[in-house]
C-alpha cells in the first residue's frame, strides 16, 4: 500500500476514498490540530459556552439593583465590577454572552437554510433558473446592511406577535439572517458548477440517478468542506451584526443583558468606570478572533491541496 492518498482524478468522488491505515476524518483532524490559533481559539469558544451555561449557578441574579453596590470596581466579590444598577457586571455580561451567542447560532442556521438550496439549485440546473437566483443575490448584496437591518429591526419590533417582541432573540436573528445568507449561496453556486461536471455525477446520472439524489448524495457532501469554514465566519459576523444593532438600540432591549447592549450602557460613565465597557468589549473581541481562528484551521484542514499531502508530512 502507498503511504499516502493520491487526490482524486478525473472527478472522483471525494466519499468513496478510502484507506485501511488513515481515514480522511483524521487527516483532517491532524492538519486541524497544527494550527496553534485553531486549538487556541477552540479551547476559548468551548470555555465560553460552559460558562454561558453554567451562570445560572451565579449568586447574583443579572436583573436585581443593589444601589448600595453601584459602580464598584473589580473585586474578589465582583470580579467584572458592578455597573450603575449595582447589579454584577460578570453574571450579566455572561447571560448576555448567552443572547449574542444564541443569536450567532440562529443567524448562520436560518443562512444555511436560506442560501444553500439558493446555490444549489443554482449551481446545479444553470440556465434561466441561475439568471433569477443570482439576480436575487444580487440584489440582497445591493442592500446597505446596517440601514436595512436597523429598519427591519424598527419593524418588527412593532409587529403585535409573540415572536417578533422587542426583546426576542428570534427577531433578531432573523432579521441579520435575512441579510446574511448571499454568501452562502454564492460560494454553494460555485461548488456545483464544478462538482456537477466531475465524471463521479456523470456516471450517477447514466445509471439512472434523480437530480435530487446526485445534489444531496454526492455533490453537496463534497461541498461540506467548503461550507463549513464559511458557517464558522458567519457566526462571527453575526455575533459582531448583534452587538451593532444592540449597541445602536436597535436589537436586544434593556434589561435582558447582551453584549451590545452592556457596551450601549457602558458609554455615559466609561471614562469614570471603564470597566463597564473593556469587559463586555473583551469577550466580544474574544468570540470573535477565536471564531476567525477556528475559521483559519477548517480552512487549511479542508484545503484538498494539504489533505492529500504525504501522511508522511509532520
């Protein structure tokens, strides 16, 4: 046996690779892992989650005044400091990790959703229907974001629904959501326009394949990859699309804490007590480059130019 797996040639299909002493998951995970930032940035995200989940566990609760602890600094008592309510800055600066990250969440889900039927119908069919959905993409990425997504926001939060309350991360999510998913779409597009030429998709429709077996068996689990890098991006910059619309107002209303918010409310007394914004500003910076990190390693672990390198590679 050879000591490496040879790219594929002549359209092989990426899923039916397949080797007695390496697997492809492990390549993978081997290029992933020499990425210092990667595992850095992995170790963060998954120390942020486990504590956005175990606040309820805090001793403070994140929406009670205590006028007689207002604006304390950095203590053994309160860690983050207290903000102008009395209320602990880290038990609200945690809970509003909870929002921004939920919404980070939503925001790349309702994209997927939204943009990689988009790209795949597109990539895949060509012609007019191709035509029509790129001209729709198009015209989402015409959109000055910010203005529309701080109109969207005004509207909904007026609508007289459940759903669309003020304070509803849902609202939120799909109003960045809505705007967020062209790129998807666009990098989807491309992927099919070459995958639906390889010999592997060929031969599947030669033997009797329906288009909708060739998109979701062959071509779009070797579109994953690619698809991937781009979720975890998205989730940064849905995150930082978050505290933007809170920060503004436009997003998630006082008192429910999120990140952009905390930042709103930071800015009357941050030359006094800086601590209101630099905390609540540093775990946005953290989510963020950790993302952007794990993004960098997918990238260069999925790339089939390193992945089928020699195993021999340290």
């Amino acid at each position: 046996m050879t000591d490496y797996i040879k790219a594929p040639s002549n359209g092989q299909n990426l899923s039916n690779i397949t080797a007695s002493d390496v697997s492809m998951a492990s390549i993978i995970w081997k290029r992933f892992r020499k990425h210092p930032g990667a595992i850095v940035g992995v170790f963060v995200v998954l120390l942020l989650i486990l504590s956005v989940l175990l606040v309820p566990l805090s001793p403070y609760d994140p929406e009670v005044s205590s006028m007689s602890e207002r604006l304390q600094p950095p203590s053994l008592a309160h860690p983050m400091g207290t903000d102008a309510l009395g209320r602990d800055q880290l038990t609200r600066i945690l809970y509003g990790g909870r929002v921004s990250l939920t919404v980070g969440l939503l925001v790349v889900v309702i994209s997927l959703s939204i943009g990689v039927p988009m790209g795949a119908l597109a990539g895949y069919y060509g012609g007019t229907l191709d035509s029509v959905l790129m001209r729709i993409t198009d015209t989402f990425l015409s959109l000055p974001a910010l203005l529309v997504l701080i109109l969207l926001s005004a509207i909904l939060r007026e609508v007289d629904a459940p759903l669309f309350e003020s304070n509803s991360v849902l609202t939120i999510a799909l109003v960045i959501g809505i705007l967020s998913w062209m790129t998807f779409a666009r990098l989807v597009r491309a992927l099919f326009l070459t995958l639906r030429e390889m010999d592997f998709v060929s031969a599947t429709r030669a033997l009797g394949g329906t288009d909708f077996r060739i998109i979701a068996n062959h071509i779009l689990p070797n579109s994953i990859g690619p698809i991937i890098v781009e979720a975890t991006l998205e989730l940064g910059y849905a995150i930082i699309e978050e505290s933007g619309l809170s920060f503004l107002g436009f997003g998630i209303q006082p008192p429910t804490p999120s990140w952009g918010n905390l930042l709103s409310n930071a800015q009357e007394n941050f030359t006094k007590y800086p601590w209101l914004a630099i905390f609540p500003g540093l775990m946005i910076f953290l989510a963020i480059i950790s993302v952007n990190y794990i993004g960098d390693g997918l990238r260069d672990a999925f790339d089939p130019h390193k992945v089928f390198e020699k195993m021999g590679e340290h």
